[in-house]
C-alpha cells in the first residue's frame, strides 16, 4: 500500500504524494459515480480518492483506475513537497 502520509526516516523527511483521481477523471469526462460504478470501487472509497483524504491506496486500486481512465498509474499521483504542495501550488 503507498501511504499518502509524510514519512521519516531518520532525520530526512520524505515528500508527501497527492492523488490525482479528481483531476484525471474530470478530464476524462468521469464524475464519482460513474467511476465507482465502472471501476467495481465503492463510492465512500472513490470520494477518498477524489478528495485525496485517504492514507493510502492499494496497487489493485491503482491498477484498476488506470486501466478505467486510460492513463498510465504514474498519472494518477503525484509527488509533493515536504509542505504537502505540489511542484505547481509551489510556483504560484
């Protein structure tokens, strides 16, 4: 399982990772239900993703998403800085 929370290790803190699930499917053209109801993922676990409000996802799950929305499983994360924002949120 990938754990969405900062981790340490010694005395280095290890950026954090973001899901992507919101942003992916919408350009997709995916809400939350249809998502839940083509992946077989229930819906209380598709909105985790979706709000990124989980603390980990299983590579089944990753799997799964990304054979549904087309997408290479790398799209569907992203590594953030160790504040918890993107590389984006961070340039802004």
């Amino acid at each position: 399982m990938i754990t969405m929370r900062r981790l340490y290790h010694e005395d280095m803190e290890v950026p954090m990772i973001r899901l992507r699930v919101k942003e992916v499917a919408a350009e997709k053209g995916y809400n939350q239900d249809r998502l839940m109801r083509e992946s077989g993922i229930s819906l209380s676990v598709v909105a985790g993703y979706w709000h990124n409000r989980v603390r980990g996802i299983s590579f089944d799950n990753l799997a799964i998403l990304s054979k549904v929305l087309g997408v290479p499983v790398g799209e569907l994360f992203e590594e953030t800085g160790i504040d918890g924002q993107s590389e984006q949120e961070q340039v802004k």
